[in-house]
C-alpha cells in the first residue's frame, strides 16, 4: 500500500509548492492609515542604488518631521537615521553640499517614504548650531531637492524653526504635507504660519491647498524643553 501512497504525496507537494509560488500578497487594507512602501520602480545606476540604500524605506502615518537640537543616545527619535558616504553626498545638488559644508554638519539618510511612483528621500543635516531636514527624489538620473521639511536655527535669543507632518488626510493614498513655522525671541512667539501641500500628480511637485480638512490641534511644534529622554 506505501507504493501507492507515495506518488499521491508526491503530486499533493508539487501542487501545493506551485500554489505558493503563484500566490499574491494581499493589497493593503483600505482603512490602514499608512502609506505603503516600498515602491518597485528602483534606480539603475549604480551610484543611485547606492544613494537609495542609504534611506531605509518606511511607511508613514502621521510622521511628525522636526529637528531635535540634542538627541540623547536611547532617545527615539526618527529622524536619527545613519551617516551617509562621501559618494551619497557628492549626488546632493551642489547648494545642498555647500550649505552642509557652510554648517560644517554631519549628514544623515533618515528615511524614504513613498511619493508618486518614486520614492522620496529624507536627508538630515546636524550641524553644529542648527540643523534642517531636507526631501530629495531621483528624477532623470539626477537628485532633485522638492522641499525643506524642517530646520531649528537660535542665534542671539532668536530662534527660527520649521516642523512638518507628513500623512493622507483624503484617503487618496498621496501624501499631504502640513507645516507650520515660527520665530521664537525672548518676550515669547512671533511670525506663526501654517500651510498644507499636495503633491501634483502631473508635475510631482508640492503645491499649496486650502481644500484639505487639516487637524490643526494635533499638528503641534517640538519643544526641547518638554523632550521626554
């Protein structure tokens, strides 16, 4: 009877295998709030892939983009990133480098978060009196710069920051950018301004939109003084 049983296993393994490999994920739910990463269109040239694997590819909720002044060692903070090679650099636009070099900061691939078709790569710059966090894509076998998402420059008792959010607020699985911005002296804040962006489908450039139904209580500045270490 063995003799018999054998080539009825034989087949069941080899239809199950092949069931395997024919498998698809399944797509992402609708109601999950993320943006789904990775994307499949990755770079060629080399030296792109390098840059491309210098920025771990994360999915985005709600990501609330500052620049942390003092980060402690066990602190989360996800913008930390890793240090990027000389090579990753030298493919940033040229005022990019020169502005890292003129800060005399280190540089840092935060993350790549999913655009349209593409991914967009989250660089950050620690310099030694301020610091910013810059969004870059590869378009045409070239790093372009789309958008500062933030930067925390004091000089003087006078301090000038910028914070972001990054999310879909109208479930049209794009992201929308929210950023406010203010100046902060000594007799207390100035100069407060918020906006909201979208990304055009046509042109993938961040344009400004008072259409979206933005949460303006949760979008709140990082504060230093309340930083729980």
């Amino acid at each position: 009877m063995f003799k018999y049983i054998t080539p009825l296993l034989i087949l069941l393994l080899a239809s199950l295998s092949s069931f395997a490999q024919d498998a698809k994920p399944a797509p992402n739910r609708a109601a999950d709030p993320t943006q789904a990463y990775p994307i499949t269109n990755r770079p060629q040239n080399p030296a792109l892939q390098e840059f491309d694997a210098s920025f771990p590819g994360e999915n985005v909720g709600f990501l609330h983009v500052y620049v942390d002044p003092d980060i402690a060692p066990d602190e989360v903070y996800l913008m930390r990133g890793t240090p990027i090679s000389s090579t990753t650099k030298a493919l940033l636009p040229a005022k990019f480098q020169r502005m890292a070099d003129k800060m005399n900061a280190k540089l840092y691939g935060s993350m790549a978060v999913k655009g349209i078709d593409e991914s967009l790569y989250i660089l950050r710059m620690e310099g030694q009196t301020s610091g910013r966090v810059e969004m870059f894509a590869i378009r045409g076998n070239k790093i372009k710069h789309l958008k500062t998402l933030a930067y925390r420059k004091c000089l003087n008792g006078k301090c000038d920051q910028l914070d972001s959010y990054l999310t879909n607020l109208n479930a049209d699985t794009n992201l929308e950018l929210i950023q406010i911005s203010r100046t902060m002296r000594r007799s207390g804040e100035t100069a407060m301004k918020r906006h909201a962006f979208l990304l055009n489908d046509r042109n993938r450039k961040w344009k400004k939109s008072k259409q979206l139904d933005v949460p303006w209580t949760s979008v709140r500045f990082f504060d230093p003084r309340l930083d729980d270490q």
